[in-house]
C-alpha cells in the first residue's frame, strides 16, 4: 500500500518537467513556480477562496473550485472517457489551491482518496491525488479506505438525509493504516465533487471514531451547490 514508490518518484518528475506555462491555457507564463494557473484561468475556473467549505467538529472540508463547464469536463472526461491526461492536469489546479490554505502549512500529511464504488472502469481518483500527493512529498494510500457495505452513488439521492443515511458508517480504514494512526498523524481525504458533503463528513468521523486525536481534513476538487445538481 505504500507509498513513496517508482510510481510516486514518476508523479514527481511529471510535475517538474511541465511547461513554465499556465496549465490551463499553455499559453500565458506562470507568475512564479506556485502559480500553477494564470489569473484568467483562475476566473474561468471559480478559483475559491483558501477557506473552508464547511467543518465536521474540528476538522475542516475544502473545495478548489467551484464547477464551470472547463471543471466539469475535465472530471467527467476522466472519469468515464478515460482520458487519463486531465489527471495530472486537475493535481495541478489543487495544489495551485492547496498551497494557498493554512492548512498545507508544515503538515506532512497522509493522502487518501475516497474509494471507487463497485466494478469501476477506471479508479480515476489516484490519477490526480497521487501526483498532488507527490509534488508535495506527503505519504499516499491509495486503498487506505475502503467500503465495508454496499451504497448508491450519491448522485442518484436528491435529498440531504437520503445521503447523509446512504454513507452512515460505510467506511472502514484499512488496518495498515489503523497502525498508523497515531496522535501526530494528519490525515488529508481528498475527492473530486463535493455537493452535501456527506461523503467526505462521512470519511472523516470514521478516522475520528478511531482515534479523536489525530488531525483530518479533506480537499475536493470542485464544489457543486447541491440544487444545481439534482438538475
């Protein structure tokens, strides 16, 4: 399950071998080596504040982005048209993001992506937060959680409770992880739609009920208001 290996170091170089250009619109140099994203693609983008979304008790959830049509095709065509080259693509736009918030400040974090749901075509989650995880030498756990019952893709709940209900206690954490876990460990959970944020709550109070001790924040790609996506 680990971590820092040959694929970890490729991740890397990929990163550091881009063009001194915004990634977006490879065109406009970048600024400096953290401005990953000129400012007019920032706008294109919905580039949000390093704030948090929202908080889970101690614990605090954030969003990159908002979801413009630019944000949405790039999800959407990794993840169901297997255009793997939008991975490394949308690691860049949140570590653009990530730098920026306090949290990435001194943290040596553990980096786990929300497992995929059933018989997935492609598990296109670590195509963007293993180079994220990478770039910024945190450890990266691929399978670190795992789902232990059945649920319905959120997307198919049109309802707040529904969701919260669908996700309650559907995690387990991988036991190599549980070792792990101790009171300096920071976790960073990190997926690429928020909408409720039922999911990521989810995947936090599940490492609280572990160990109240440690540290957990998650980090999504892109933040769709919930009305706009039951449309």
């Amino acid at each position: 399950m680990a971590v820092k290996s040959l694929g970890f170091f490729i991740d890397r170089l990929k990163i550091s071998l881009r063009n001194d250009v915004c990634t977006l619109c490879q065109t406009i140099p970048r600024a400096n080596e953290q401005e990953m994203i000129c400012a007019a693609c920032q706008k294109k983008v919905f580039l949000r504040q390093p704030l948090p979304l929202m908080t889970i008790g101690s614990s605090s959830i954030y969003a990159a982005c908002e979801f413009p049509y630019r944000m949405k095709r790039l999800i959407y065509d990794l993840k169901f048209k297997q255009q793997t080259q939008h991975g490394l693509t949308l690691a860049e736009i949140l570590l653009h993001y990530w730098q920026k918030t306090p949290p990435s400040k001194g943290n040596q974090y553990i980096v786990v992506p929300i497992p995929p749901h059933q018989n997935p075509r492609i598990n296109h989650l670590p195509l963007m937060t293993r180079p994220f995880a990478s770039h910024f030498g945190y450890n990266f756990m691929e399978k670190g959680l795992i789902w232990q019952r059945d649920v319905c893709p959120q997307h198919e709940l049109h309802n707040k409770r529904k969701r919260r209900e669908n996700v309650s206690e559907a995690f387990q954490i991988h036991p190599k992880l549980v070792e792990r876990l101790q009171e300096n460990t920071s976790i960073l959970i990190m997926d690429d739609i928020l909408t409720t944020g039922a999911t990521l709550a989810e995947a936090i109070l599940t490492f609280q009920r572990v160990n109240p001790k440690i540290s957990v924040t998650a980090l999504a790609a892109s933040h769709v208001p919930f009305a706009i996506s039951r449309r």
